[in-house]
C-alpha cells in the first residue's frame, strides 16, 4: 500500500534502507526466475511472469498507466512493427488482442489506485453508484439479447473513456503535462507514417504485412492512410482530437502551448487528418472550434478576434489539404442518411436491445450476431439504450453547453471544455466517436489539463469604499484661525483648544478651584521651522524681595 500511496517510485524506493532495498531485489529477483522457470514446465510461456510484472507495476502507477494506455491506443500499428503486440500476445498464449486488452485492464487498475490515493466524496460516490445500478439494467438486457462476450465488449468500449477521465483528473498540473507531451510525440510519429505511407504506397504497405480493408483503404477512389493506428478513421479522430484541444487552449492565455514540440505535433496533426481523408476528424474540430470562439464569453476583444483568426486559419488549412488530394468527391457521407433511417426504422425497440447490440460491438472476435454499422453514436445510443437514454443525454448535452457557456465568463478554461463537448457531440453525428480510445483519450487529456492546471478567475473589480464626508471646521468671524474644542474625559473639568496649523500653537483654558474664574491664556511665539534642540527646563527665578 506505501507503493501506491507514494507520489513517486523513487521517493518509495528512498524510504527503505540500503539493507532493504539489496533484499528486495534479491528476493523479486529469485521470485521472477522460479516464475519463469514454473511456467516453461508447466507449458505456459515464460514470458508470461516478466510482462506480467511489468503490468502490474505499471498499473499501480497512475502516470506510467496512462502513458501505456496512450501508446497502446495511439501507435498499435507501431508496436506491432516493432514485435511488442506479438511478444504480449505470446506471453498469453498466442493471443494478438492480448496489447489492446492490457490497455483496458490497466485503466482499471490504475482507476482502483486513484481512488485510494483521492478518495471520492459522498455526492460523487452516490452519483457513480446510481448511474452504474442504471447501466447495469441494459447490460443484463444485452446478456439476454447478445451473450456475455459481446456484452462485456460493448460494455468496455462506453465505460472506458470515463476512466480515463477520471484517472487524468486525478493527476496533478505538472504530470497533465508531462502526458500532453507524450501524447504529442505519438501524434508527431502518426503524422511522420502518415507521409511515408502515401509515399511508399499502398502496393508495397501490403507486402510489409499490412492488412488490406483494414489498413489499406479505397474509399471513393483515394488512398487513406492510416498513419501508426490500424485503419485510417483512428488516425483522422486523433489528429483532430489534438487540433482541437490545441487550438482551444489558445483560446486562454495562461493555457496557451509553450513547447515546440506542441507545435510541431499540430502540424503533423494537420498532415495526418489530411491524409486519412476522415472527414468526422474535420468535423469535430471545426464543430469544437467554431463553438468554443461563438459561445466562449471570456477575455476581451482582442483575445476573441485572435481566436476567429485561429480557427478559420485552422479550418482553411485543413479544408486545403482535403482539396489537395481530392477526397471531397466520395459519397459515403450521403450514405450514411440512408443507413440511420433504415435502423431507426428496423431497428431495437424504444426500450433498446441492451449493451452491445450495434457498433464495435459486433464487428468483434466475441460477437454472436451480425455486424450491424451505425456510424452515428447518438443513433447507437437509441438502439442500445433505448430513446429515453437518447433524449436525456441530448438534455444533458444542451445543459453543458449552456453552463460552460455561462460560466466561461469568469472560469477562462471553460472554453476548453466547450470546444471538447461541442466537437465531441458533432463528430458524434457522423460516426461513433464514443468508440475510439484514441480520440476520447485525446480529448479527456485536454479537458484534464484545462481544469487542473492553474488559472486565475477574473472576478469583478471590487468597489471602492466611501469617503467619509469631512465636517466643515468652525470659524471665527474675527479671527482667521481654526479653534477645535475637545473636552477630555477626566473629573478635571479641563477644555483643550487645538488651533490648526498657524502661528498661534494652542490655547488653554483652565477653571481654577475658587469662585472666581480665571482664565491664563498662553499664546507662545510661533516656531521657526528647523530642527528642535529640546533644553532642561529652568525653574523660575524668584523676585529679589522674597530672598531678603
């Protein structure tokens, strides 16, 4: 348990003394070789105890989790040149989906860590207990419906994206950004494969082994690269995932990208979306894009008119490299009207066929029915959950925008998040964007890093306070100087004249104890200005009649 709660391995491993530490690698050592050993006796491979090991301590670090998630689901076509899917999947007994697996397993591992070390309040444990209890009854709809496997597939694919929200949160300001850069580097090496593909060719990508209908697309007559992903609709949702949440952050000035390395992968972000030709890509960065500069009511004008000449250099751009290799004219756009009207029409009834009936779901190993391609989330949500489910997430949709959009005024990283939810619920129109990892990683990463990394509110100046209202001093029609009377509060009935500054210093006026009324007014000479010399005071010199 100090291993999880430890904010780093190195400050974990310090804690131990050196007698310690020699201990712990000897025994972990020795453990790992009878593992080993046990396994290739047993028939199993004795990869399996190393790569296990390896996961598991991965996974208890949220960071380390997270940046193995990002490479998993960002470059899988990548590690798979590389020999690291084929090594995880033969530690496993030969299973190729063993890597993408893993990735799941260790988002999940890494939630259970984030939990213990940021335990959740009671509202947001009520919250989560209620929602899960609600999406449990449409997953035993799809046990019914689908079996078990599809289900459980179905039902990886929806919670996935939230615990990858919930671990980013859970990371500080400084490790959100160690992630964006990350990220950004697996987005530089998508849009480097990208150019090398459309160079090399689809004729020589197939003899490298690259799969054709899967890697190697033709859709309406143009080559769609896939970059390091394995079919070209990931590389278009991530690139316009990491364009989106990086033009967005400049719409905040204390967000705004510093690194050259942030600049150079929006770049290649826009070389990769080029290339895939994916137009859902296109979509949710303008949709984002569009909205977050429409509906953002934060920084002044100069800052919004900054923001317009972003996006719409942004939106050319991208539109440009479109025209440049002439994926404009396919048709699959207008095909999809026809698909969505079939379904709705045939499809699952009001109440929905459970988890799992459409989408990925059914083009899986585990799948028990036909495939069935939605290619428009908010439809898949109908025929899964039914259209109660639909109208209450279009409710939820419409009160976000409302709320980030009000709020945005003093909360500046609130336009991050408006241009995540509006791009998210555009590209969700024409495919299911909900379904890809690498998109919805991109994006939970910038909504992570907008909220957790530090930026003033701007509140409203303070009003100034009032200015007592000074009284008009009393003055003397025969003299021009001011007299203030102030009565001490002792038995003495004693009265203290206090002239302002003017020649004459201070007046006093004195009751003695007898009947008759006295009054010694004392009217020193005025100071000359220059320093004070204080003197011992003399006693008065007494007549020369009282000395005789």
């Amino acid at each position: 348990m100090s291993f999880v709660r430890a904010a780093s391995v190195r400050e974990w491993w310090r804690e131990h003394p050196p007698g310690r530490r020699k201990s712990l690698l000897i025994g972990g050592s020795a453990a790992l070789v009878v593992a080993m050993l046990g396994c290739f006796f047993a028939g199993a491979s004795p990869l399996l105890p190393p790569v296990l090991l390896a996961l598991v301590f991965v996974a208890l670090r949220p960071v380390a989790a997270m940046a193995y998630v990002a490479a998993v689901v960002c470059v899988p076509l990548g590690l798979w040149l590389l020999g690291i899917q084929r090594l995880v999947g033969d530690a496993f007994g030969g299973r190729e989906y063993a890597l993408s697996l893993s990735a799941s397993v260790v988002a999940c591992a890494a939630l259970l860590v984030t939990v213990i070390r940021r335990p959740p309040t009671r509202a947001q444990f009520l919250t989560a207990l209620a929602a899960g209890a609600l999406y449990s009854v449409w997953v035993v709809l799809g046990v019914v419906h689908n079996g078990i496997p599809q289900t459980l597939v179905g039902a990886r694919l929806t919670v996935v994206p939230v615990i990858l929200l919930i671990v980013l949160f859970g990371l500080t300001g400084r490790e959100l950004r160690l992630q964006v850069g990350w990220t950004a580097v697996l987005v530089i090496a998508n849009g480097v494969a990208a150019i090398a593909e459309y160079i090399i060719g689809p004729a020589k990508l197939v003899e490298f082994g690259f799969k054709e209908d899967l890697a190697i697309r033709y859709i309406g007559g143009t080559f769609r690269a896939p970059g390091l992903t394995q079919v070209n609709a990931e590389l278009g949702l991530l690139a316009g995932a990491y364009l989106l949440g990086y033009a967005a952050l400049w719409l905040v000035r204390d967000l705004r990208p510093r690194e050259w390395y942030w600049h150079a992968a929006a770049g290649a972000a826009v070389v990769g979306l080029a290339l895939s030709t994916s137009r859902t890509g296109a979509l949710l960065l303008a949709g984002g894009l569009i909205a977050a500069v429409v509906l953002n009511r934060g920084g002044g004008p100069a800052a919004r008119k900054r923001a317009r000449v972003v996006g719409a250099v942004v939106v050319v751009v991208v539109v440009g490299g479109f025209l440049a290799i002439g994926a404009t004219g396919s048709s699959s756009t207008f095909e999809r009207f026809g698909v969505w009207g079939r379904l709705l029409r045939d499809g699952a009834p009001w109440y929905g066929a459970g988890v799992g009936a459409v989408g990925a779901a059914t083009t899986s190993r585990a799948s028990s029915s036909p495939q069935v391609f939605v290619d428009n989330y908010f439809v898949s949500i109908s025929l899964q959950l039914g259209i109660p489910i639909l109208v209450a997430v279009v409710l939820l949709l419409g009160w976000a925008v409302f709320r980030l959009s009000r709020g945005s005024a003093t909360k500046p990283q609130n336009a991050v998040h408006l241009a995540v939810v509006c791009g998210l619920a555009a590209g969700c129109m024409m495919i299911e964007v909900w379904e890809y990892a690498d998109a919805m990683f991109c994006l939970a990463l910038f909504v992570a890093y907008a909220a957790r990394v530090t930026v003033p509110a701007v509140t409203a100046p303070e009003p100034e306070p009032p200015v007592p209202a000074v009284p008009h001093p009393r003055t003397s029609p025969d003299v021009a100087e001011t007299v203030r009377l102030q009565l001490e509060p002792s038995p003495a009935d004693t009265a203290r004249l206090e002239r302002e500054p003017s020649p004459a210093d201070t007046v006093i006026m004195k009751r003695p104890a007898t009947l008759d009324d006295t009054v010694i007014m004392m009217n020193p000479r005025p100071r000359t200005p220059g320093p004070r010399n204080p003197s011992p005071r003399q006693p008065p010199e007494r007549p020369e009649r009282y000395l005789r």
